[in-house]
C-alpha cells in the first residue's frame, strides 16, 4: 500500500529533551516535507527537500532541524523542544515540487513539550 | 510569505444544502490552486484542485470556482452529506516548492 508512515504518533515530552519524528514513504517520491497544524493558523511549512541531501527552510523553520540521506526517510529533529512547539505534525510527500504536485500526507504526531 | 486568506473559520449546513467556502491568496507562481480534505484524527488528503484555464472545475458535489483578476477562488460543495463533515483547507503555491494554506474551514453537516 502507498503510504507516508509517522512515528511516534503521539508523544509527550519535556522542555529540552533532544527528540526526533520519523518519517517514511514507500512512493519513491522525490520531495517531501514537514508541516505543524495549530489551530486557526492552519498547516505551516516547517521545511522541505527537494531530493536527497538537498534541503530548505519553509515559513516556520525555528527549532527544528531535518536531514534527508535517504531517498524515503526525512526525519524532524527538535534538539531542544519548547512548550510553543506543541502542535500536531504532518509530513507530506510527492512526485515533484509541493507547488505543483499532489501532497500525500501521513496520518500526523502529536506532540506536547510541558 | 504568501498568505491566503479563508473564509469562514467554521460553518454548519443541514443535510443536502450547499457548503461555500471561500479563498483568496497575494500571488502565486503557478496557477495551482487545491484543496485538501481532513477528517479528524488523519492527515490531509487532496480533495479537488483546479488549474484556472479554466474558471470552474466540478468532480461529483464538489465544485471550484475561480476568479483570477480578483485573486480568489472558492469550493462549493453541492447536496451536503453528513460525511462531508471534514475540516477543509485551500492552498496556494508561492513557487514551485512550498504551498501556502488557509487556516481551515470546519464543515458540520447536521442529518
């Protein structure tokens, strides 16, 4: 089955605890990216990469950091997590640039740093 | 940052009327406008999307409307069921890697 998979899906931690969401798809899609869903601001961007080893920062980049060695994995890394970054996150995958390309997204991470 | 704009937050619609939400964005450097559809406690899913060489597009009960000289466009969604309850967000494209999304609208189709 084509699927974007997410781990964990939920997850409480504490302020400054070093924590990493995982995510994979099995699409062989080239782009893919990380979203945080607040409520009434919507789905925001975190970051994205274009292929491998190739990255950028969205609208909300601060806090976060990802790689992509692998065509299929994109992890978003939270070094230190504070409260403000609790949210539920989304990542998303497609055949070519999110502007112009289905997104498929993954079933979501809640997050709550206390 | 782009921003696009949707209206309303939240609306509520009796069983077979019609839903209207409405979207209007700064610029885009593609004319790809979608829309996703997000049942609760899942992760988004492509609804419908347009590419305005023309100004409507319609699959089943769910139609996009758009305008380009007034930056908007809009999802009609026609004989609403209850399974159409779903929060809705339209998106545009700032350029060819990011999309833009509106803050959501929160559909409730009451029996």
């Amino acid at each position: 089955e084509a699927q974007v998979t997410q781990n964990p899906r939920y997850l409480i931690t504490v302020t400054g605890k070093k924590l990493t969401v995982t995510c994979s798809q099995n699409m062989n899609h080239e782009y893919m990216s990380w979203y945080r869903q607040d409520p009434g601001l919507g789905l925001r961007q975190i970051y994205y990469s274009m292929n491998v080893e190739v990255t950028d920062k969205g609208d909300v980049p601060e806090g976060y950091k990802v790689s992509r060695k692998e065509k299929r994995n994109f992890p978003l890394i939270l070094e230190s997590p504070s409260p403000n970054q609790t949210s539920l996150y989304f990542c998303a995958s497609s055949w070519g640039g999110a502007g112009d390309n289905e997104q498929f997204f993954g079933p979501g991470t809640r997050l709550t740093v206390l | 940052q782009q921003q696009v704009k949707q209206s309303p937050q939240s609306l509520i619609v009796q069983k077979g009327g019609i839903s209207i939400i409405n979207c209007a964005y700064e610029n885009t450097a593609f004319d790809y406008f979608p829309w996703y559809q997000q049942f609760p406690g899942k992760g988004p899913a492509l609804l419908i999307a347009i590419r305005p060489d023309v100004s409507e597009k319609k699959e089943g009960r769910f139609t996009i409307s758009f305008n380009k000289s007034a930056k908007q466009f809009s999802l009609h969604i026609m004989d609403s069921q209850p399974g159409d309850s779903a929060t809705y967000f339209c998106a545009a494209p700032p350029n060819d890697y990011k999309l833009s999304f509106g803050a959501g609208t929160t559909v409730t189709v009451r029996a």
